[in-house]
C-alpha cells in the first residue's frame, strides 16, 4: 500500500493542495491524508498557536501513514513545503514533492503588479471579481502578528534540516508567483541534499499553483515522477 501525506500552506486549509489530491485520487488507489494544520482552516484560529504545534500535527499523521503503508510520499505547499522537507529529512519517507516552497517569501515586483491590478479593478468597481483580492483579504484580516513570526520561526527552524533529504525530490515553483519567488524553487534544489531532484518552472502561475491554469499538466508529472 502507498500512503500520501499533502500539507497546506500558512493561512490555508485543504482546498490548497485539494486539486492534485482528487487527481491522484483519480489515477491511483493510494491512501491519502490531508490534514488542516492547529489554527488553519476556516475559519482562522491562530493565536497563540506556535510553529511546533504545525510540525507536531503532521509528524502524527505522517506517523500513521509510515505505520500502515508500505511506501509514503510527502506533498508540501507553501509553508507545508518546509514542513513536507523537515519530515523527508528525519523520517523514512520515499518521495518528496515540494509546491512552492517557502524558503523565501515575497516577491516584490510580481507583488507591486499584482497590486496594481487589485488597485484598477478597485478604481472600476470591479474588486468582487478579483480572485486575487478577494483571497487574501480574510487571511490578512484574520492572521495577527503572532502567527506571522511563528511562520518565520518555523522557516528557520527547518532549512538547516534540507542537507539531510536524500530522497528524490519534486519542485514546482509558479513564475509570476507574488508571494514565494522562483528564488526559493532555486535554493532548494541547490540545498536540498538529494542526488535525485528535479524543478519545474510553471510560466504563468500564481502561488497557488494547485489551482493554475497548467495545473492537469503540473499534476500529471507530479503523478509520474511518484509512480516512476
């Protein structure tokens, strides 16, 4: 049996990584485990809730995974990119999958376009139909400070560990990416340790490169690179 650990970004839930999930799920009989981290989910719940409580939750799920399943492959998004490299580096997982990791963050100039087109459809009327706006509003609403700094802490608590992953290992990084830049695509697979690693630069995809508009062709190399 083949388990399957997908971890969502800081802020997120599910829904992030939910797009590859049901298509794996389409093309394999894997067993899948797709947990909302402390604090995530909606709605946000986040203070007083430290990084170590997010490592903790997916150590145990990894754990049940690790003991039912023969093979186990770990799937990252965003900040769960760092946790998938932290539980690749210090667990016996198989395969590692990482979709725009954040061992970076912030892109300014992609994030000044970004905001200049949030800004137009302000000045139209039209701030109802700007996906990107429409994202990220509840999340600044409702994300304090607290948390902020508990995501930066988790950031350098694993990049020491990504000298260790020794397991092949999947990057997937958008190019017009405003919160992660394709520098951090790039400083993973310079440091992560493994001799089997591949990046994969997705043209036109934002940061939730799960719901990009090349997502069937990203999904089917992520599905190949597992299987293969």
């Amino acid at each position: 049996m083949i388990g399957c650990l997908c971890i969502h970004g800081f802020t997120g839930g599910p829904c992030e990584v939910e797009p590859l999930v049901d298509y794996l799920r389409q093309h394999t009989d894997w067993t899948f485990s797709v947990p909302t981290l402390p604090g995530h989910g909606d709605p946000l719940s986040l203070k007083g809730v430290s990084y170590m409580k997010w490592i903790e939750h997916a150590e145990a799920e990894l754990k049940k995974l690790l003991s039912n399943c023969e093979q186990v492959y770990v799937v990252g998004f965003s900040m769960g990119g760092l946790i998938a490299s932290y539980l690749a580096a210090n667990y016996p997982v198989d395969k590692l999958v990482l979709l725009s990791a954040a061992a970076k963050y912030m892109n300014p100039r992609q994030m000044a376009s970004d905001l200049k087109l949030i800004l137009n459809d302000s000045l139209r009327g039209n701030l109802r139909d700007n996906e990107l706006f429409q994202r990220y509003r509840r999340k600044i609403r409702e994300t304090p400070l607290t948390a902020t700094l508990q995501f930066k802490s988790l950031v350098s608590h694993t990049l020491p560990h990504l000298r260790r992953i020794d397991v092949p290992t999947f990057i997937a990084q958008g190019e017009s990416d405003g919160i992660v830049p394709p520098k951090s695509a790039e400083y993973l697979y310079e440091n992560i340790g493994a001799n089997e690693k591949k990046i994969r630069f997705v043209k036109d995809s934002k940061h939730h490169i799960c719901h990009c508009e090349e997502k069937d062709a990203l999904f089917s190399e992520v599905m190949d690179f597992l299987k293969g």
